[in-house]
C-alpha cells in the first residue's frame, strides 16, 4: 500500500510540477540540510518577489514527505480523513484545477536507502541543487561511505546545463561533482578555493538582551567581504549554511551585500544549535535533532569554541547515533575520545551505545569521575539538572531515536517554550 501511495503521490507532484514550471531548489546532503534550506530560503525569496516561496516543513524529506512539502499538507499519521485529504488534494494539483501558488520552491532531499534521491528529483526535476557535504550516514543500509558519496552525487545527473550547482569546496567527495554535471558550479566555503567563502565566525553574546546573541560571521565575494549576525543559533555548520545561501544569491546574481544583509533574517530551526537560556543562568545549545559522526564531532569543536568563564564547566550531553552499522562501535568510540581530547569538563551519556563512547572518553584521558552514563535521555537530563552552577554550557546532541530534547525540557529556564523552541513535540511524539 505503502510504495501505491508513493507512486500516485510522485506522478501527482510530476504533473504539477511539469505544468507550473516553478524555480525547484534541491538542498541535499549527509549533514546541514535543514539549516542550509532555511538559509537558502531567503535567497529564493529575494530572487522572487511576487509569490511567496514554498519551503519544506520540519523534516519533509522523503517520498512521502515532499509531496506533502509541495501541496502544503501535514502528514495524515493514521487519520483515514487526512490520508483522502491528501490524495484529493493532489489530484487537483496534478489536473490544474488547484495550484501550488509559489514560483520557487526549496525542498529538501534526504535518503537512507540507495536510489531515494534519484527519485526525489525524478519527481521535481531540481533547477537548483545545493550540497551541503558526504559522510557516513545510514551506512546499515548503504553499507560504505563510497556508496553514500554515489547516492548524494546522483542528484546532479538531474541538472541540466541551464541548471546551478552548489557546492561545498571543504568537502572532497562533493567536490567530485563538478566533473559530473554541465549546469554552472558555485562553490562555497572556509577553502580559499571556494568561490564564497566564510572568513570567520563568531559567537557574540548580548547580556542585555539574549536573543541578540548568536554569530557573527564574515563572508568574502565578489572581491569584498561583508558581515552579518545570526541571531539565535551556534556552531560551524549555521555559518556554513549562510555561505551557501550567499553563493546561491551569487549565481542568481542578487547584489552581495545586500544578500549578507538579508542573514539577518535566518533563524535556524529547533534542534540546531539553539541557543537557549538554561536553569540556573546557564546556557544551552540544543543540537537535539539527530546526529552522525561528522556532526557530532564538529559540535564537539564547536562547544569548546563557545566562552566559558573562569571556573565554568563545558558539559556534553551525547545520546546514541543510530543507522550506522557495521561501524557504529568505532564511531561512538572515536566520539568519546574527542571529548577526551578537546578539554571537556563533563560528559553525560545515554543510549545503548554510551558505553562506547564512555570507553573512548576514557581510553583518550578524560578522568573517569567526569563521565557518566544513563540509559535514558530523561535521567541524564535529571542528573545534569542537580549539577549545573551559573555559567555552564550545556551542548545535547544525539539521533532522534534518543530523544535528546527531553534534557533540553528539562534543562531550560523557561519550559513553557518548549513547543515554540524544541524538536519533538507534538502529540504524535509524547
């Protein structure tokens, strides 16, 4: 039933697409999709401004979840109602007779099994694509990291020579793409060889008023560089995002600073590196929406990258990173010993696999009374609770499965802001 309803939905989407003919901007990639979407969102909206730009909601990233993307429904969960609704909807898409109503839509492309994003573009034919970077991922199904580099590339064979890639010149593998598609590149990054390309980044804290705290970044183009503040968010990989969204301002030839200007605008989404006030007068970043290797150990530099006073404790809140196979003990092993040897004062973990990386934290030197391990997200979250003093900064990271944004609840000063701020919860997750 399941790949029926794949199927009629994919063909409705072909159709509407096929007779609107909108901009289609593909954001793909093993990590830094989301952020990267809502980034590249402004560009779109800048490039169109006379109907708003369709952007993928929450994580509606797959063949179920961008066809609800493009006609603007929630997912139906088990509502017999919400299903016809869907498939009703649809139908009057595909025929002409409702319309998606946006010139430029932004969606994003994720996979966890070989063949996913072929289809995805086989359903939307991208104008655009944006690749954020390729690393283990989903590697119980893929099986190597030359498979997952195979499966993020493929979506270039879709671009015509009309078409735009976007690419992350820090990355080697994404970098192969540019022999593999006749549609202009733009590359981005902290490379010198990157086209636009991020200076510098960082964190600037507001005591007056903290939602003003967030980075600071500067971005060279065009023989000039320019800075913007990002409100509200942490870490490399929203920098990251920014300067792919620039680059796309670039090809669509949108005036630099102007588009620098427009950051302004970019808010992140929950469970990104938020940074949110915690009990206590301590800060929490809140990177709780999921995790792999790669992402995990860049939040580790980004945490110790974050200001500390004297006398303050950097804690690491670390859940379980799942789907990745054959390789799942070394990564986990691998993430401890970086906590070890980056100078984290605190490491919390939980999950199935925190043994893992406890054992890592422990084989790279860090003392065993600064690590501790729970089986549950909520108890570790009880027992940071108990532990922090004014100034502490909280990171919590892990995979959705270890529902990590329950530390967060816990955590926050402000628990009421929950459903604004965190990942997770709606009805369908409590």
């Amino acid at each position: 039933m399941k790949t029926i309803l794949q199927n009629y939905l994919g063909n409705c989407v072909r159709r509407a697409i096929l007779r609107e003919k909108p901009r289609v901007i593909a954001v793909a990639g093993s990590v830094g999709k989301s952020s990267t979407k809502e980034a590249v969102a402004i560009a779109g909206d800048a490039y169109r401004k006379d109907t708003p730009v369709l952007v993928s909601p929450k994580n509606y990233n797959n063949e179920i979840g961008v066809p609800l993307a493009v006609f603007r429904m929630n997912a139906p969960g088990r509502s017999v109602v919400s299903w016809l609704k869907l498939l009703v909807k649809a139908t009057l898409t595909s025929l002409g007779i409702l319309k998606i109503r946006s010139k430029t839509l932004v969606l994003e492309f994720g996979t966890d099994h070989p063949g996913d994003l072929a289809y995805l573009a086989s359903i939307v034919r991208p104008d655009i694509v944006v690749l954020t970077s390729i690393a283990p991922e989903h590697t119980e199904f893929f099986g190597t990291i030359e498979e997952v580099e195979k499966e993020e590339l493929s979506i270039l064979s879709f671009l015509t020579k009309d078409g735009i890639a976007i690419l992350n010149a820090d990355d080697e593998r994404v970098m192969k793409g540019k022999d593999m598609t006749d549609a202009t590149v733009v590359t981005f990054g902290e490379s010198q060889e990157a086209r636009v390309r991020l200076v510098s980044a960082e964190v600037v804290i507001d005591e007056n008023d903290p939602s003003a705290t967030g980075l600071e970044v500067q971005i060279f183009a065009v023989g000039s560089s320019a800075k913007a503040r990002l409100r509200g968010v942490f870490g490399k990989p929203h920098a990251i995002a920014a300067t792919a969204a620039i680059a796309l301002m670039y090809a669509l030839d949108i005036d630099f600073h102007e588009s620098v200007e427009r950051l302004a605008d970019y808010r992140g989404m929950p469970g990104r590196t938020r940074i949110i006030e915690g009990i206590k007068r301590t800060t929490l970043l809140d990177d709780s929406y999921n995790s792999s290797p790669l992402a995990a150990y860049s939040a580790m530099h980004d945490l110790v990258r974050y200001p500390c006073g004297e006398g303050k404790k950097r804690i690491a809140a670390l859940g379980d990173m799942l789907e990745l196979g054959a390789l799942a003990e070394g990564a986990h092993r691998d993430l401890g010993r970086i906590v070890a040897e980056l100078g984290i004062d605190m490491l919390v973990v939980c999950g199935t696999l925190a043994h893992a990386i406890s054992d890592g934290a422990k084989a790279g030197g860090m003392p065993e009374e600064s690590i501790f391990v729970f089986p549950t997200s909520v108890e570790a979250g009880l027992f940071i609770q108990e532990r922090l003093h004014e100034g502490d900064v909280v990171l919590i990271k892990g995979s959705q499965g270890a529902r990590m944004e329950k530390i967060t609840k816990e955590l926050m000063a402000d628990p009421l802001r929950a459903k604004e701020l965190l990942v997770r919860q709606s009805e369908e997750w409590s």
